[in-house]
C-alpha cells in the first residue's frame, strides 16, 4: 500500500513538470553543462597523464639514465687556459660501471649525433645513435623488418645501420630500405632493419649535448665503435668572437638492473662513483624513470582533484538554481498543497512529490550530461590529436553528484512545502 501511495505521489512530481516543459528544461541546463563539464575535464585531464606515464614507462623502471650535461662555465674555468674542454661521459665510465658494480644486467653506452642523411636526391636531417647489440633490452624500440645491430658489426666497426619508420618513410618513399646504402657525413651506410620510431621523452628542461634543433626526422641507429671511427669526438663552435673546442664521447648510458627495489639504491652508487671518476665537474645527470613515473601517479590524483573541484562548482551553481526554481514553485502551487492536505494527504506525500521532481530534474540532466561529456573528449582528441581517456570512475562520480545535488538541494522545498499550515494554504489566491 505504502509503495502505492508513492508510485502515485512521484507520478504526480512528474506530470507537473510535463506542464512545465521549458522552464523544467532550462533548469536541467545547469545540471546538464555541470555533469558535462565533469566527464569532459576529468577525461582530457586522465588522458594527458596516462600519455605522460606511458612515455616515462617506456623508458624502463629497472633502468637509470645518466646524461651529459654541459658544467657551468665558473667550474670549467680553473684559472689557466684550456685549448680544449673535455666533459662528459666516458667509454672508460661504462666499462668501470658494468665490471665493478652489482646487480647491473646492462649497460649501454649511446652516442648521438644530429647529422643528415642522403638517398638519391632525398635529404633529411636525422640523429644518429651509437649504440651497441643490447640496446633494444633498454629502449622502448621494436624491430619491424630486417635485424638490428649484432655483435660482429660491433666488433669490426661496419658500416651498416638500422632506421626507424619515419626516416624510412621520408627518405625512401616507396622503396624497399633494406639492403640499400644511405650517405651520412660522405660514408655510405647499408640499412639492414627497420625499427619502430622511438619514443621523445623530454627528461630535463634543458637540451641534451648535441641537440642542435630537435628538428629531425627520425633515429639511425649504427655501431659505436663505427660512430667512434667515422665521427669525431671534438665539437668546434664559434660565437661571440670567441672559438671554442669541447670534447664529449658519449651522451648517455642506460644502467639496467634486476628489479625495481635495487633502483633507487642504485641510483645512490652510481652518484658516488661518478663523483669520484668525474671529480668536482658537475657534468652528468642521473635519470630514474620509476621516480618520474611514480610523481607522474601522483600528478595525476592532484590534477583529477583540481578538475573534478573545478567542474563540481558548475554543479553546485546548478543546484542553487534548481532549489530556487523549486522555492518558486512551492509558491505558485500553495492552493495544491493546501487542497492535497485536506483530502487527506500526509506531509511525507508532499516531500515525495516535490523530491522526485527534484530528482527527476537532475538525474535527467546527469544522463544528458554524461552523453554530452563523453562526445566532447573524442572531438578533442579528433581535431587536436590530444589523446582523452573516458573512466568508469568518472562517470559514477558525475552522475553521484548530480544525484546528490537532486537530493540536497530539493529537501529544503520539498520540506518547506510539506510544513504549510493547510488552513492557510487553502486561503491562498
């Protein structure tokens, strides 16, 4: 019986707003641009950080990354004049870390050069990668046709090479790359695989040694020891009227170690060993993926935090809203309430009444809301390639807090109404 009466008393809410057509829709507005604004934000917010988290995940949470940094001019001036300024990583730092450190199952050594590349009248400019064998154990590369590197062309310093997808698409076009010669610095290299293009991940704020323009069309990958007899060491530049000569053998090493516990104590010996090989220079940078990717976990908790605040306020004005279009409505409808009484109507009758309309209201706008918001991230990501991420978590939340807004800001009229004298309801005009 009691289900009865309120089935019958939510009917009611429902047909008073089916009277009211456009002032109930331009009530639902604000809940809808609020619940919409919710997806919409949290969605673009959460694909932002998952492409973040993705790229710093590529780079490895069992590897440290430690690269060249150019030291600061004060430290470099010792007092007496240097024809030339040697900094930087070693050949002889990679040998000392993998022989005499523990738990390291790779060490790559990498030297990258930004040079450009020549097939019949094509030229692009690209950054060469010296590297050795194991260098895919630590990158995020895969191998699409062909081989990579091997052991051999390490040793006897070939001239061959591996390109990624983009160089081989821009150089070559609709040739076959594989066993063809690309020129590079007047050396003729023979491409013997093809690689996915590596991920650009930015670790510092500042530029990596070498990294003349960052414009460059893809990667090409050739032996170290080949990068080491074809290329020389020693950078010339001129500027300011001033010459200046620097000498820097390698740009990075990738330290790979057994398990992600031993990272971080890892990084706390390469540091200590570096300082003793490289004396006071200040001239290389340690690198933990697993620290970068963690902040970027947390980044992202504080981001969905500020956005989904941000988007609530939305909600909250819509809220204000409904209560008082429901405030005016109460006023309106007193001779209503006033004859529902004396025919016998309880007050918890008038509460449902006005409640469900309420509720009606925002669940209503909450379910347009949650379509709009999940169509606005895939034009977002159609005309700015700017990659958005839909949750679970975020719609329950936008379609919660519409249903709590229903709730919150509808008690108050509902309960307004139900508390009028009848008597004086009736007399109401």
């Amino acid at each position: 019986m009691r289900w009865f009466t309120i089935k019958k008393t939510a009917k009611l809410g429902i047909k008073s707003l089916w009277m009211h057509k456009l002032r109930s829709t331009l009530t639902t507005l604000g809940i809808v641009f609020g619940v919409c604004s919710v997806v919409a934000m949290l969605a673009i917010g959460e694909g932002a950080s998952r492409e973040t988290q993705a790229a710093i995940a590529r780079l490895g949470s069992t590897n440290l990354i430690i690269e060249t940094i150019k030291p600061p001019q004060e430290q470099a001036d010792t007092g007496k004049v240097e024809a030339m300024r040697n900094y930087g990583l070693t050949y002889a730092d990679a040998e000392t870390i993998h022989n005499t450190i523990p738990y390291v199952e790779v060490t790559v050594p990498v030297r990258e050069l930004d040079q450009e590349a020549r097939y019949l009248n094509r030229q692009i400019a690209i950054k060469i990668v010296g590297t050795i064998p194991w260098y895919t154990e630590i990158s995020p590369i895969r191998l699409m046709r062909g081989r990579f590197l091997g052991s051999t062309d390490l040793q006897y310093g070939q001239a061959v090479c591996v390109i990624d997808e983009q160089v081989a698409r821009e150089l070559f076009a609709f040739d076959d790359p594989i066993g063809t010669d690309v020129r590079i610095y007047g050396n003729y290299y023979r491409v013997v695989g093809i690689v996915t293009q590596a991920a650009a991940v930015r670790l510092k704020e500042e530029p990596a040694v070498g990294d003349k323009s960052g414009g460059v069309a893809g990667y090409i990958y050739i032996p170290i020891t080949t990068a080491k007899r074809c290329f020389s060491e020693v950078n010339y530049s001129f500027s300011g009227g001033k010459q200046s000569l620097e000498k820097v053998e390698l740009q990075k090493i990738t330290v790979k170690v057994r398990s992600a516990e031993q990272v971080l104590p890892m990084r706390d010996i390469l540091d200590v060993l570096l300082a003793r090989l490289h004396k006071a220079k200040n001239d290389y940078h340690i690198t933990v993926p697993l620290e970068m990717l963690r902040y970027a976990a947390a980044e992202r908790r504080r981001s969905s935090i500020v956005l989904g605040s941000i988007a609530a306020i939305s909600l909250l004005v819509g809220g204000i809203g409904i209560m008082n279009i429901m405030l005016a409505t109460v006023s309106e409808r007193t001779r209503e309430i006033g004859i529902r009484r004396a025919l016998g109507a309880k007050k918890r009758d008038i509460v449902i009444q006005f409640l469900s309309e309420t509720l009606l209201l925002t669940l209503a706008g909450g379910i347009i809301g949650i379509i709009l918001g999940s169509v606005i991230p895939f034009l977002v990501t159609y005309f700015s390639r700017q990659p958005t991420a839909i949750t679970g978590v975020s719609l329950i939340l936008a379609f919660g807090i519409s249903a709590a807004v229903g709730i919150i800001f509808g008690l108050y009229p509902a309960y307004r109404a139900a508390n009028m004298d009848p008597i004086e309801s009736l007399r109401h005009e």
